[in-house]
C-alpha cells in the first residue's frame, strides 16, 4: 500500500512539471510569435531585396508595373499584419530608447493669405498635413512645420485651430527657423552625431536672408536634418503610405532618368550611419556664404558632390538610393508621356486640372499604388484648383477620413 502511494505521488510530481514545462513552451512560443507579428524587421528585408531588383534606382530598364506591383503587395502585406496591433512596439528601436521620426517640411509662405497664389498654397499645405495624419503612425511620428518669423499669424492660428487635436498631443508643430538656435542644439546634442557646430556657418551673427525661396529651403533642409535627424520632405508632396520601412537607412531617391538625386525627399539618421558627414564638410567646411551653401545643396550639385566622395552616385555606401517610382512615380510618365495606367498622370498639371476624375472613379488606394509618397510639382503656382481633380478628390477623401 505504501509503494502504491509513493508511486501515485512520484506520478503526479511528474505529470503537474511535464504539463508545466509544456504550458511554458505554449506560452514562449506564442510570446515569440507575437514579437515576430510586432517586426517590422521581415519588410525591412523585403523592401531592400526589392531595391536591389525590381525598383533598382541605377537600372533604366526597370519598368513602372514590376517595380510597382511588388511595392504594392509589400505595402498591403504591411498594413494588414500591423492593422489593429496597438501592442506592437513597432517604432525603430535603438540603445533600448524608441526613436521618433522627425518629418521636416519648410512653410514658404509671406503673402496676404487671402491672394490667389496664398490661397493655393493654404490648400497645399492643408492636403499635405492631412495626408500626414492619414497615413503615418504617430505613436512614432512627428511633422516639423519649419516657418520664418514672416509666416502669418493668423494662417498658423488657423491650422492650430483646426488640426488643434494633432497639433495638443505634439503630432504636428510649428518651430521657427533660427540659426542660432539650431547651432546651439547641434552643440548639445553630440550623442546624436551633429557636427553643425563645428562649421564657420554657426560663427555667423546674421541669420541667413536668401531671396529665392528655394534656395533658402535647400539650405535648411541639410541644417535641420544633421540636427533633429528625419525625414525631408517638400510641401508640394502627398503622403502615400507609412514611411517606417525607410528609417533604417539614410536614403535619398534618383530623379527620374536622370543621372543625379533629387533632394525633395531625403531621409537623415546619424544615429544609424554617419558616413554622409564627409558630404557635410564638403558642403559647409571652410565657408560661411550662405548663397554657396545653397548652390551646393540643388540636386544636381550635392549630387556631384556625393559621386566626388564616393565614386558612384547610385551605389555610394553613404545612402540608398531609391528608384523615382516610390516618390515621384509621375516623373518619368511626364518624360516619355506615356500612362502605366487608366487616368494615370503625364503632365503634372493634370494633378490640379486639365484632368476630370469622375468620382465613382477615384480610388486613393489605386492612386499610384506601391509608392510611399506623389509629388505634386507645384508649390508656388498661381493656379486655380479644378472640381473633380485628384487635388479636389484628395481634399474631400482626407477630410472625411480625419473627421475635419
């Protein structure tokens, strides 16, 4: 009777620890899984393999519908694993601190708001926000509105006020551009690998004045990025798709057909890679002239620059260098004319007007699908905005979406 029991004992000691360790097996695998469904790591992967084939930036014989369609499975495989998964840490992670994305973007706007050109721009700057807002996570996001102290007023009271919700809880704000500021944050911010601090610009007493707008936003542009770090992004560009997959590298796009970058869209993270500082001092080193620094931040000069450190634009182990197809995906259809698909566009215009969408017809999702952003092409047009044009249809989509 005693041997019975000890062995009845001995039994149930060791079936409770065998169901014991199998309950734990369950539970790490499932806790792995769920790490596995929470990374971003796998489309990371996928996206590189594909700028290496179908998107290759450097290969002028990839065409719209390969790069495209395996850029569009990848965004649709992407938005249903992380759909509804408020749990995941799906933020690019570094030294165990979650990062943030900074968005940077440069407000040109110094007219009466309530003249023609102002209106468009107002509408511009409204369709870009709004896109923002639709498209990005923003438990890792962040859009910098960067502004003179010639931006008006009552336009920044009127975006705070409508986009009051995003603009309380830090998703989007407004900073002013000050040099002396930024040159003070770069010194305190060795960590992040600003070298700003150490170029003749930030010995300067006077804050920088250039005429021509564009050349002024060039020239923050590579101020603010070797920084805050982030993503650049100009005014005149609609937000696609979630930009996370690309801020594992720093990044850059090749412009079309043409054998130099376009700086319109330029990801910056010395956190990741530092290299790119030896383009900064080609840059910045030995001169305090605000215009040559701004001639050197055009496209095709800080291109030249780029392949005169590296010796290959497109392959330069600086950036990566991604094909036109997945930011400006109407450039080459404009070069050549022709439409990879129904009411595709050919003429940037067609975008504002001179095209009809009729409504039944207009599909955001089918809107150059695959691509992370559209650029517009058109920031400082006096130009009246036609009903019924994607511009016009965006506006409504987007409203609706965000409830404005």
């Amino acid at each position: 009777m005693k041997r019975s029991y000890t062995f009845l004992t001995l039994y149930f000691i060791c079936s409770s620890l065998i169901l014991f360790y199998i309950y734990k097996y369950l539970i790490d695998q499932q806790q792995n899984k769920g790490a596995y469904l929470c990374s971003i790591d796998k489309y990371v992967s996928q996206l590189d393999l594909i700028n290496s084939n179908q998107c290759k930036a450097s290969n002028l014989s990839v065409t719209y519908d390969k790069c495209i369609k395996v850029m569009k499975d990848l965004h649709h495989e992407f938005k249903i694993r992380f759909k509804d998964k408020q749990n995941c840490e799906q933020c690019l992670i570094i030294n165990e601190q979650k990062q943030i994305i900074f968005y940077h973007t440069f407000l040109d706007v110094k007219e009466n708001i309530n003249a023609s050109n102002s209106i468009f721009k107002t509408r511009l700057i409204n369709l870009n926000l709004m896109s923002f807002l639709n498209t990005q996570n923003l438990q890792c996001s962040q859009l910098i509105y960067w502004i003179t102290d010639r931006f008006p007023i009552e336009l920044r009271h009127e975006l705070e006020l409508k986009y009051s919700k995003w603009f309380k809880n830090n998703s989007v704000q407004f900073r002013i551009f000050d040099l002396k500021k930024v040159c003070d944050d770069s010194l305190k911010s060795k960590l992040q690998y600003s070298i700003l601090h150490t170029y003749p610009i930030c010995q300067v007493k006077n804050q920088p004045n250039f005429g021509n707008s564009v050349t002024f936003s060039d020239f923050v542009r590579f101020i603010v990025l070797d920084v805050y770090a982030g993503i650049w992004i100009d005014l005149d560009v609609l937000y696609l798709k979630d930009m996370r997959l690309l801020w594992h590298k720093n990044f850059i796009y090749r412009w079309g057909s043409h054998m130099y970058v376009n700086t319109a869209v330029i990801g910056i993270n010395k956190k990741i890679d530092h290299r790119i500082n030896k383009v900064y001092d080609k840059m910045f080193l030995n001169t305090d002239n605000f215009d040559h620094i701004g001639a050197k931040s055009y496209a095709n000069t800080f291109s030249d620059l780029v392949k005169s450190q590296t010796g290959n634009l497109f392959e330069n182990g600086v950036f990566t260098v991604y094909h036109s197809f997945l930011f400006d995906p109407a450039w080459i259809s404009t070069e050549n004319g022709m439409r990879p698909f129904k009411n595709a566009i050919n003429d940037f215009n067609q975008f504002i007007f001179g095209l009809v969408i009729n409504r039944n017809d207009f599909d955001p999702n089918e809107f150059y699908p695959g691509a992370f952003l559209y650029h517009i092409h058109n920031s400082n047009r006096n130009v009246k905005i036609q009903e019924n044009s994607y511009f016009y249809h965006f506006e409504i989509f987007l409203k609706n979406k965000l409830n404005l």
